[in-house]
C-alpha cells in the first residue's frame, strides 16, 4: 500500500470533521465523522458535490475571501475562522501540492481544552 492510503485511514479516525475541496470548491473527500455530522436528510453522498450548495451566502462570501488570500502567497496558509461553544477553534488550512501551489482547502478543528488523564494509560 502506499503512502496516501496510510494518510487517508489517519484523516478518517479523527473524531473531528474533515471536508477537503478543491479550488471548485468541490468535496472531493469527507472522513467519516464529516460523513455522518454533515449528511443530508436523505441520506445522500454529498462527496463530489460543489460546497455552494451546502453553506449560506455570507459564509461563502468568507471561504471566497480567504481563498483568494491563499492564493496571494504561498505562505498564506492558515485562517482562524472561529471558535465554537465545545471550545474548539475551526481554522481553513490552505492545501497546495509540491512545487506550493493552492490545489484546495479543508477546515481543522483544534480543541482547547487540555487533556487530564493518565499519559499512557491503557486500562
């Protein structure tokens, strides 16, 4: 197996959603928290589908808006877009191929809230 099969099986265990786009702003791949937090009533695949239909107007006005940035230079990478009531803060993270350039986008969702357990604990 290569590399990318290794990559796509950690992105899927995250107990956060991951929607990864391409500069079509078209979802080219959803892990499986994104899978079952953002599926439509009908239960529908929404991968391969352009965002446009799943946000509101203003909330594309901003993805637009930090895409161009993006776009502005290659190190234009990360944009705070906002921090949720579970104290998690969602940033865009600017996805770009070898030679650095933009090739798409996807949000992270980073909780603040420090871990209190045991460091290894196995039981």
């Amino acid at each position: 197996m290569d590399a990318s099969y290794y990559v796509e099986r950690l992105i899927d265990t995250k107990p956060t959603p991951v929607v990864i786009c391409d500069l079509e702003y078209r979802i080219v791949f959803m892990n499986t928290c994104a899978k079952q937090r953002y599926k439509k009533s009908n239960g529908e695949d929404i991968v391969g589908k352009k965002l446009h239909a799943f946000v509101d107007i203003e909330t594309l006005s901003k993805i637009d808006m930090v895409v161009e940035w993006f776009k502005e230079s290659k190190e234009n990478n990360k944009v705070f877009s906002q921090h949720t009531e579970s104290n998690t803060d969602v940033y865009i993270i600017a996805i770009r191929d070898l030679d650095g350039e933009l090739i798409g986008f996807t949000d992270i969702f980073e909780e603040r809230d420090p871990d209190n357990g045991e460091t290894f604990d196995l039981d």
